[in-house]
C-alpha cells in the first residue's frame, strides 16, 4: 500500500470477486501475491508477442560490451485500469484489497508490459541496439565510446517516462553478462553453471507431471544440448501415452 499498488476496499462497497493469497519465495524472501489461477482460466490471451529468447541471446553474443537494466517491481509501474480492478481484489485476514496497479501472476501481465516497454523505445529496438525482454532492458555496443553514447540515450529515455530501475539487478559495460539461464559473451553462448547445478540437485522424476516439467526445462536448453530430440524421444513417448506411468 506504502507504493500505492494497492487500496483497502471500504465496507460499503459491493464486492463480486475476491482472489485468495498465497505466500511464494524467492531468495529465502517471502512475498504474499494474489492466486489468480482461477481468474487466468476465463482470460483470453493477449496475442502481442514476446521476443524468442535465443534469437535474442544470439544478437547478443555478437556484441563487445552489454548492459542490462532491470525494472524494479515492473509491473507495479504501471496502472491497472478501472474496468479490471474489481477482479483484481484480493482478501486477507486484514480485509479485502483492490490492485491499482497490474499485479504479478495474472495472465496478460508479461505481453501488456512488454507492448508498454516496446512504445517506450522504438527507434532504439528499430535500430537493434537495444533489446527489451518484458522488464530487462539490453544495450549492446562493438565499441567502449559507441556503448556510452547508447546508454546515455536509453537512460535519458528511461528519465522521461519516470521508470524505476533496480540498481542492484543492474550491469553496466560488461563483456559476459548471465541473462535468462544462459552465460552471453561477444565470443560465445553457454549454459548458466548455476542452472545445470540446479539441475543436478533435482530428483529423478517420479510421475508424468514430473517428467513433464523436467523435459520442460530441458527443452530450454535444446539449443546447447547435441541430439536432444534423440535423447528425450522416449521420454516425451511416455508423456503422450494414457497409461499411469510412476517412476521406482
């Protein structure tokens, strides 16, 4: 409320649709969001595209120096508008709350954030400089002199629609940047080291949802990984059949 993403739904005001609250972590960080699962269910999905991520990390592995910004709370920076915000009420043991600006977990938030970012930059996304992966912000340069003169224009940019950045989220002149599970280089494209560690601490798959969420995972990575369809083509043939399957 201190940010003013939300407001406290007075007692006489009619009241149709309230999201329950779950609490998430990240970070050994606590965060209590809205469940809007249910609510995603009857969204239509928004059509406005998000850039393929390997095309980007390939643009980006042309590049000698990178910077990337990172929005804080992005999707707080921007309102929700008044015809959604009566589905956007959540409830609490302290009451029932209305989101004034758009929330995280809702279905359309990435592609709404990401229509807004591209408006924000167009000659610069035009002219391939600069990319915009919903709330990361990419400025890629040859030179050390070209790569300031670009980041002053983005940052001037950033200035005049009064974008928050999160400092600490921030690279700026890098030659490697760690972006989207990969490592990004002008030399090279690899696999974050600490995404395959994660990988490695994971359990066997027990069960096809399981599974399922492994192959998607691995699927990520099918850029990197030589043969994946070979590899991974029983494992999708356990996925598609009816039958119970349970690892032992």
């Amino acid at each position: 409320m201190k940010l003013g993403a939300l407001r406290k739904v007075g007692h006489n005001e009619e009241v149709e649709v309230t999201i329950p609250v779950i609490i998430t972590w990240h970070n050994d960080k606590s965060r209590m969001v809205g469940d809007f699962r249910a609510l995603n269910t009857y969204t239509i999905q928004e059509g406005y595209p998000i850039p393929r991520i390997h095309e980007t990390l390939t643009q980006l592995s042309k590049e000698k120096f990178i910077t990337s910004m990172d929005s804080l709370k992005g999707f707080h920076q921007n309102f929700s508008t008044p015809n959604t915000r009566k589905l956007l009420r959540i409830i609490s043991h302290c009451g029932i709350y209305e989101y004034l600006r758009i929330p995280f977990g809702i279905k359309n938030a990435p592609s709404h954030y990401q229509r807004i970012m591209n408006t924000i930059f167009p000659h610069e996304l035009s002219e391939g400089w600069l990319i915009i992966y919903i709330d990361d912000i990419i400025i890629c340069s040859e030179t050390w002199q070209l790569h300031l003169d670009r980041l002053s224009l983005g940052l001037r940019k950033v200035f005049q629609v009064n974008m928050k950045i999160s400092l600490k989220n921030c690279i700026f002149g890098f030659h490697e940047l760690k972006s989207l599970g990969h490592v990004v280089s002008g030399l090279s494209l690899g696999v974050d080291k600490n995404m395959v560690a994660a990988v490695l601490l994971k359990q066997m798959p027990r069960n096809k949802e399981e599974l399922m969420s492994f192959l998607g995972f691995a699927s990520y990575y099918r850029k990197q990984l030589k043969y994946f369809e070979i590899h991974t083509r029983s494992l999708y043939r356990i996925c598609d059949q009816q039958t119970f399957f349970e690892m032992t």
